[in-house]
C-alpha cells in the first residue's frame, strides 16, 4: 500500500513539474500549441515570431531613448564594455515596466549594450543586439527581457527610428502565437504588445474564430471576457507579462 502510494505521488509530481515552466532564468522556448489544465482554467504556451502586425492589428508607438553623447550623471552607469573606436550614445530605455541602461554604437554592423539584469554593469550581460541593417537607426534589433516575476528571458523584436517628436522611438515588430483546441479544431490564438511597453498582460488577446486571418472586434479579449466558439463559451482569465502563456477557461 505504502508502495502504491509513492507511486502515486510520483506520478503527480512528474504531471505537474511537466507543465510549469522551469526557472532557468533562459529564453523561453515553447511548442506551438502545448496546453496543461493546471490551477484555474487551461495553460497555453505560446511560440515567438518576429512579424509584427499579426492578423492586422494596429500598434501605437513607444518611447525608446535618446542618443546622449556621454552618460547621464544619475543614471547608474557602472561599468562600461570595452572601447571599440566606434562612436556612443547613452540613455536608459524602460520597457515592461523596469528601465535598463543602454548604449548604441554606430559599428558596422550598429550594436545595442542592454544591461538586461539592471545592476549598471553593461560587461556581464550578452553580447550586444546588432541590428539587422547598416544604419543605427532605423533598423531592427532583437533583445532579450528579463521578466522578473515569472523568472524567464524572453525574446523582443523592435523597429527603432528617430522622431520628429524628439528622441528614438519604436514598434515591436513580434508576436506570440498558438492555437486553441475546440470540438476537434484548432483555432489560432495571438498576443500582441500593441500599446509598445513590453507588457502583453494589459493588451488583448485574439483567437481567429472565423478563420479570415483578421483580428474582428469581437475576437480580442481582455481578461475576464468571453467569446463562443462552435457553441462553446471561452474566457480568457489572464495573459503573462512576457506573452509566454495565456490562460483560457474551455
């Protein structure tokens, strides 16, 4: 009995450590489509892509840095990476909601210094993001956020221009995506930073119920609304900070 017992225990312990995420403090990777029924509702993973607008969805702009020619005297700066001859900028840019010190450089191809863990130390975080053109901005550049709360890194993808309103700004240009099983079909499920700030838990969440590849109105959710599916009701009940999870009542 004793036995039978452990076995049991053994078995739950195997189920749940399946479905929660593993506190490595790395970039999430998830597959498409994984869902565990843990606590309240279901948990779907979702997987990153770097296409911003998904479904047609509109994005407002965020406000990114300003190119200092040296740094702030309050800003925190610690320790800088080593000189490269190529020319810097200072600032510190927030985004979901903590505020990192960067630098860009216009190298070949240009660089962005993120100090991701926000200690002013800009040696022991990763190598700097290069932009994907020659030009410092505009161009896109992929980082990496540390989301505090949930213990994990997960990738962003963003457009940086210089404003006539002032400074560099930017849109992401990535999104979260999966699919939802209802009645035997699968219906796509997609977050998306629309409000720019890193955050996807204060943006709604779409399912493409009719299948149109079009965000309809009555297909976003935020939590605590519904929609029917094939006759049967979805809630949303919460998205996480990162976009790495939403979680539906089926």
């Amino acid at each position: 009995m004793a036995r039978f017992a452990a076995l049991v225990l053994l078995a739950m312990f195997c189920f749940i450590a399946a479905c929660t995420k593993p506190d490595t403090g790395k970039t999430g990777k998830v597959d498409s489509g994984k869902i565990c029924n843990i606590e309240k509702g279901t948990l779907v993973e979702l997987k990153p892509s770097p296409e911003g607008f998904p479904l047609g969805l509109s994005v407002s702009q965020g406000f990114a840095i300003h190119m200092f020619d040296t740094p702030g005297a309050n800003q925190g700066f610690r320790k800088f990476p080593h000189e490269t001859g190529f020319k810097r900028y200072y600032d510190e840019f927030t985004i979901a909601g903590k505020a990192h010190l960067v630098i860009t450089e216009e190298s070949n191809p240009p660089r962005l210094y993120f100090d991701e863990n926000r200690n002013g130390d800009l040696t022991d975080d990763r190598p700097p993001f290069e932009g994907e053109k020659q030009n410092l901005v505009p161009n896109n550049y992929s980082i990496q956020i540390l989301y505090e709360d949930e213990k994990v890194v997960a990738p962003y993808r963003l457009w940086m221009f210089s404003s006539p309103m002032g400074g560099v700004r930017f849109y992401p240009t990535c999104h979260w995506q999966s699919t939802v099983p209802v009645n035997g079909n699968r219906y796509k499920i997609v977050a998306f930073d629309a409000n720019a700030d890193g955050d996807y838990s204060n943006d709604a969440v779409v399912i493409d119920v009719n299948g149109n590849d079009k965000a309809d109105e009555d297909e976003k959710l935020t939590p605590g609304q519904s929609l029917s599916i094939d006759g049967q009701r979805v809630t949303l009940l919460s998205i996480s900070p990162s976009g790495l999870t939403v979680r539906l009542e089926l």
